[in-house]
C-alpha cells in the first residue's frame, strides 16, 4: 500500500505547531517558506501551522490543495 492511503491507519501523530514566523532553527534547516511565500500566508490570514500547513484563525487552511507543497498528511487528516 501507498503512504498515502495508510494515513487512515494512523490514531496518533507527534506533530510540530508553529506560528507564521520560522524559529531560527527552522531557518537554518531549511524547511520553510521563504519571505515571498510568508507575505502570502500572511495576507491570506495565516496564524499559524501545523506539519508546515498553515491555518487561519478558524483553524482552516490558507493554501489550496494545489498551492501546498508540502508532502505528507494534509490538515484536515490531521484534525
């Protein structure tokens, strides 16, 4: 079976939930939106993320499906 379709599979997931803003550490790793992208979550209401998807103050994604390019669980799995 594909990652994907084993995501139903999961009851309990350690995740990172982060603010808009990238800590330093996330800087230097390199996994994070750079200042272009940031300027857009931003305008769009971003409060925060979770696993690199970032939500708006209701708790709904500010990226569309096809905009995020995170690969992994989406949001609304999580949830």
């Amino acid at each position: 079976a594909d990652v994907v379709s084993r995501f139903d599979e999961v009851d309990i997931a350690i995740v990172g939930i982060g603010i808009l803003e990238p800590s330093q550490l996330l800087k230097t790793s390199g996994n994070y939106y750079h200042e272009d992208m940031l300027q857009v979550l931003a305008a769009r209401g971003a409060v925060g993320d979770i696993c690199l998807h970032y939500y708006d103050k209701y708790g709904q994604p500010v990226l569309r499906d096809d905009e995020d390019p995170v690969i992994g669980m989406a949001l609304e799995k999580v949830k």
